[in-house]
C-alpha cells in the first residue's frame, strides 16, 4: 500500500510563506499525477495544484503566481511552495496521487493556518 506523508503545515501570518512536502513510499514516477488539495472547514475539499508525470502543472486560479508545486525523485518527494499566503488559504492540505490505473490515494493532512 502506498504511503504518502506530509509535513510543513503551521501558523504564520498574511504575507509569510510556508513549504509543504509529500514524501511518497515508492517512487514518484509510478503515479499519473501527484497534486495537493485542500478543505477548510465547512468547505468541500479543492484541487490547489498538481503536476504531472510529464512535469506539466496545473493550479487552481486563486494560488495562481502564489504557489509553486515540485517534485524531487530523488527523494520521492513533491513540494509545494506558498507565498504571499492570506487567511483564505486557511485549510488542511493533503497530498494526493493518482495511478496510471485509476488509483487514487491520499496524505494524512496537514494543517495550514493563516492569521490576519
């Protein structure tokens, strides 16, 4: 069974920037897409971004030129990079990964506050 464990989550302030990581238990290239999603409370969970197996990426517009997603296969791992981060980004993320079959699994979660 795959294993996805993130970390990075924490408080910090409008303005501030956290760095999110994912660290998968087989390697990152066995996926289709690797993305991170978010739910804040009273919210449907949201595709925040995701990146491909070709390197493509893809963010939802509200993190667009804020967030950056990356992945290091050395390590297994996928990041995402927030900046410039506002209260509304307030949620817990979790990774995501997606097999070339229709497999789908998922982070524990990680929190994510913003204060204002």
């Amino acid at each position: 069974q795959v294993q996805l464990v993130e970390s990075g989550g924490g408080l910090v302030q409008a303005g501030g920037s956290l760095r999110l990581s994912c660290a998968a238990s087989i390697n990152i290239f066995s996926f289709s897409t690797m993305g991170w999603f978010r739910q804040a409370p009273g919210k449907q969970r949201e595709l925040v971004a995701r990146i491909f197996h070709s390197g493509n990426t893809d963010y939802v517009d509200s993190v667009k030129g804020r967030f950056a997603i990356s992945r290091d296969s050395a390590r297994n791992t996928v990041y995402l990079q927030m900046n410039n981060l506002k209260p509304e980004d307030t949620a817990v993320y979790y990774c995501n990964a997606r097999g070339v079959i229709g497999t789908e699994d998922w982070g524990q979660g990680t929190q994510v506050t913003v204060s204002s």
